[in-house]
C-alpha cells in the first residue's frame, strides 16, 4: 500500500506543476504571438489568425476591463515588437 502511495506522487507533481504553469504560459504566449501579427507572419483574414485571436480573446477582454492588467500585457508585448 505504501508503495502504490510513492508511485502516485510524480504524477500528482506532474498535475500540479501542469495546472500552474499553462495559465502562465498561455498569457506569456502573446508576446511571441504578437510578434508573428508585427513582422507579416500572420495577417487578420488568414485562417491561423482568425483561430489565434479567438483564442486570446479571453485576455482581449481582461485588458478591455481592467486598466493594470492592460498596463502590464502592454508593456510585456512592448518588449517584443
């Protein structure tokens, strides 16, 4: 039983570093994205493009509702472009 118990623990680690992580790299995520719109990689009207902005649509709509959050995705996707 205590061994079935130790052999759990990497995957619990695994989830839990997981469900922490792909929030923040789901917001990071837009300065590269963004880049790509910048230097021509991806256009408005392109199918890829349509499927990113929908996408990021839930972060359009935090930066519309609240002014510290778009201070801060503005200055971070400033460091990219």
């Amino acid at each position: 039983m205590d061994e079935n118990r130790k052999s759990r623990l990497p995957i619990v680690a695994i989830i839990v570093v997981a469900a922490c992580s792909l929030p923040a790299l789901y917001v990071m995520a837009v300065g590269p994205i963004n880049w790509l719109f910048y230097n021509g990689y991806l256009q408005e009207g392109q199918p890829v493009a349509n499927l990113v902005m929908v996408f990021y649509r839930p972060l359009e709509w935090g930066m519309q509702n609240s002014d510290g959050f778009k201070h801060v995705m503005d200055w971070y996707v400033a460091l990219w472009v």
